[in-house]
C-alpha cells in the first residue's frame, strides 16, 4: 500500500503526467499509420529515454505500448489497411461495417473493448503476476508447439463458411512461413537466390499488401459507380445495446488475451485471432461475421489488448519478453540499471505501480480519445474513393518500406495485393493466410526444438500435461464443426417445423 501510495504521489508531476499523455496519443497516432506499430516507435523512442527518470522513462513507454495497440484498429476499420500486426482480425468485421456507413459505431466498439482488454490485463498483472509467472515459466518448446497447433486447427472456422479453401489458404501461409534460413540446419529454402529473403518474408508487407493491396484494386474497380454514404449514420457511437451485446465476447476475450499475452510468444496478434475466432464460434447467428458484425471488431481488440498488460508479467517478474514491445521495454529496463526479476519486485515496488498506474491511465485516456475522435475519424469515409485509396497506399507502401528499409518488402507488398485481389474474387479470405504465416514459423521451429529435446522420439509429448490439455483442445476445434453439423441435422429430423 505505501508502495502505491507513492507512486500516485509521483502521478502529481505535470511532467510525468504530460509524458504519460504523449506516450498516450503517439501510441495512438503511430498505431493507426499502416506498416510502423508500437514496436518500431518504442524502439525509436528509447534512446531519448536515457536521460529521464527510470519510472517516468518506462511509464512512457508502457503508456505508448498500450495505446499503439488500440490505434492499429483505426485504419483497419476505416481502409481496411490494419495500423499494427494485431489489428488485422479487426479489419475482419470493422472494415465491411464502415463500408455499411457505420464507421462510428466500429469505431466505438474498437475503443471501448480495447479500454476494457487493457484494464482487465494491468488488474491481472497486478494480482495475478506471481501465478502467471511460474505458468509461463512452465512454457518450454513442446507448450509452444502444442500452442501453435492449437491455433492452427482453428483456420477451417476463422472467416467464412468455406472450410476447405480456409484450409488452403492457411496451408498456403504455412508455406510462406517456411522461406528463407533453416535456422536448425542453415539451409536456406525457396530464396530464389536473392539473400533479402533469407530471414523470410516479413509478415508486415504481406499483411499490408493482402488488405490494404488487394482493397485498393477492389476500389479501383468502382471509380465509375456514385456512392453516397449517410453522413449522420457513418458518425453514430454505438448504443447500450450494441455494447451489451458484445459483452459476452468482451469478457471471454480479456480472458484469452491474457493467458496469451503472458506466454512469451506472439503476444497480441495471435491473441486477437484467437479472440476472433472464439467470437465466432460462441455467437448464436454466425451469418453476420465477416460482413460486419461488431463482435467480429469487440473479440479481437479486447484479446490484443488484454495481452499488452499480460505481456509485460514475464517481461517485469522474469526478465523473459512477453512480445516484440515489452522486449524493447525489458531493453529501457537493462538500460536504467534496473534488474527485472524477483529484485525489482523487493527493491523497487515504487516503480513497478508507477508502470501499473500509467498503463490504466493511458487506457482511460484512449478510451476518451477513441469516443470523442470516433466521429472525426469516421468521416474518412465520406472523402471520395479518388482521393482517400491513393493516399492510403502510398502510406503503406511507406510502411512496408519502414520494416526493414528495403525496396523488395515493397515488392513483396504489391505481389500480395494482386495474390489478395484474386484470392478475393474466387471467394478466397484473407484471414487464413495470415493466421497460417503467423503460426508457420512458430510450429515448425518449437517443434524441431521440441524433437532435439526428445531425442527424436514422439513419446516425449505425452510426458508434458500441457502439451497435452493443448492437444486435447485442438481435437475439440477440429471436431465441433461436424459435431455441431450432426446435432443442427437431428434437431431437425426431431422437429421439422
């Protein structure tokens, strides 16, 4: 209690409050532009935190770290080019919304279900931290296999009710995963002789390319057709019935999120797809998923969100990244003399509720900013199709370029637009790539981790319980589809009315 006392004393410096609020609205702001994410600003900003005080140098960055992950949805919803890796599931359900003209009620849901996510996870963090530590302690190659499997079986239901091209498209990922260096063996695999693709394609520009890419070619399409969007209609909040009835979603996603986000693994872009997918499956009426419902936009950004706070358990009490952001926080850490571990939690409780205090102010301060910019932000939509997709794909070919300062990222990034563009016409998502492309490169390297461990022997993953809770889990996913296809077939032999 003194320990938390003193940092809300510390929480009466203008200046830590004024560097909390730019964190806040830069966090929000690098967020939404397409390509960069609170990684690339973290990293940016950090040596211009070595001259601050240690507490007012990581609230700052926590504080961008929370609010970067929120801001990714703004242009996912808007452009359908999602801001951050964890705001492409967003762009699912939040994209075809706006096009319904209803860019503010998105907007709104994506505010206030990131606000509740990231709340739930710094309340966790700050109860639960002990408990999660020693989980995600327990976590070695197998968990992480049996992990990534799991989130695997889930690409036949992720987006549309065409299971099998679903699973082409997911296969298709996984084999873009697969470019580039065998860090086991140092065989280098499909690089066509070009030493750019030995560390692999990027996930960034092939993200940017397949939403914001293939969208632009869509739009490009329709520049002789007169759309005309209700104005009232694209700035509307969503009413106490939208976000009762997403609340349900809500919940059950700050849970995922959280187990996610402290598994130092994918952080929260696996988690928002989990989040989508759990979404799905638990909703009742499925046919609106994919064509904008908004507890397609409510799941994910609660799940990313829920994992930032999550991120930063094994980041603050093992010293282990929880993600790609909290790594470069872990960096601040090492940077201002700090020791995370069991030390920082006896010797430096102060600092820790400064971190805690300023990721709940950063969250309430999104959340004001989301509502009150959701009506500003949705009038995107009403600027004519000939001016706004230009610049939205010069901005991403920026972003693209930004990864890795490298023209072929850009190349990469137009091929995936065209590749997106066609998929799209044949009745092919998206979603599936991605998902297969972010989950490849995890399964095939935990699992030959996995083999070294056991001396190549399979019998080694029955001896790890979690391994198999995972594999169990994984069965069920695979399995609920045709269970559910043959209990809806006997209701209706049972009752044909």
């Amino acid at each position: 209690m003194d320990a938390f006392l003193s940092a809300l004393g510390l929480f009466l410096d203008p200046m830590l409050l004024v560097a909390v609020l730019a964190g806040t609205v830069g966090g929000v702001l690098v967020g939404a532009l397409p390509g960069l994410s609170s990684t690339m600003a973290t990293a940016l900003l950090l040596p211009f935190t070595l001259g601050m005080e240690p507490g007012m140098a990581i609230a700052l960055l926590s504080a961008l770290y929370c609010s970067g992950t929120y801001g990714g949805s703004i242009t996912a919803i808007l452009v359908n080019a999602p801001g951050a890796p964890a705001a492409a599931a967003t762009a699912f359900d939040g994209y075809p919304l706006a096009q319904k003209g209803r860019a503010g009620k998105a907007l709104g849901i994506a505010a206030v279900a990131s606000a509740i996510g990231g709340m739930f996870s710094v309340v966790v963090l700050i109860v639960a931290a002990p408990l999660l530590s020693r989980v995600a302690y327990d976590f070695g190659p197998p968990e992480y296999f049996a992990l990534a499997l799991f989130g695997l079986s889930m690409l036949a239901s992720i987006s549309s009710d065409a299971p099998v091209k679903n699973l082409l498209g997911g296969a298709f990922g996984v084999l873009l995963a697969t470019v580039g260096m065998d860090m086991t063996t140092g065989v280098e695999r499909f690089t066509f002789g070009m030493w750019e693709l030995s560390e692999g394609v990027h996930f960034i520009p092939v993200m940017i390319g397949l939403f914001a890419g293939a969208e632009f070619l869509t739009q490009a399409q329709t520049l002789d057709r007169v759309t005309v969007h209700a104005a009232l209609d694209a700035v509307r909040l969503p009413t106490r019935e939208d976000f009762r009835k997403c609340m349900g979603t809500i919940a059950r996603s700050c849970g995922i999120g959280s187990f996610v986000g402290v598994l130092p693994a994918e952080g929260g872009t696996v988690a928002a797809m989990i989040g989508y997918n759990e979404a799905r499956r638990w909703a009742r009426d499925k046919s609106e998923f994919g064509h904008g419902d908004i507890r397609g936009i409510a799941g994910p950004e609660s799940a990313n969100n829920a994992a930032t706070g999550a991120a930063m358990v094994p980041t603050l009490a093992l010293g282990i990244p929880g993600s790609a952001t909290t790594a470069v926080i872990l960096g601040a850490l090492l940077a201002h003399g700090l020791r995370p571990g069991p030390h920082l939690f006896t010797e430096t409780p102060t600092l820790l509720y400064v971190i805690f205090t300023a990721m709940l102010f950063a969250n309430v301060v999104f959340l004001g900013f989301g509502l009150v910019g959701a009506k500003l932000f949705s009038r995107i939509t009403l600027i004519p199709t000939t001016f706004l997709w230009p610049a939205v794909i010069i901005l991403a070919a920026i972003g693209a370029y930004a990864l890795e300062q490298s023209i072929l990222d850009v190349w990469i990034m137009v091929v995936a637009g065209i590749l997106g563009f066609v998929l799209k016409r044949y009745g092919f998502s998206a979603a599936p790539i991605i998902m297969g492309l972010i989950l490849g490169e995890m399964v095939e390297s935990t699992f030959k981790q996995s083999m070294i461990i056991f001396d190549h022997s399979w019998a080694g993953f029955l001896d790890r319980p979690i391994v198999l809770v995972f594999v169990a889990l994984t069965v069920l996913s695979i399995a609920s589809p045709f269970v559910s296809k043959a209990w809806h077939r006997r209701r209706e032999r049972e009752n044909p009315a």
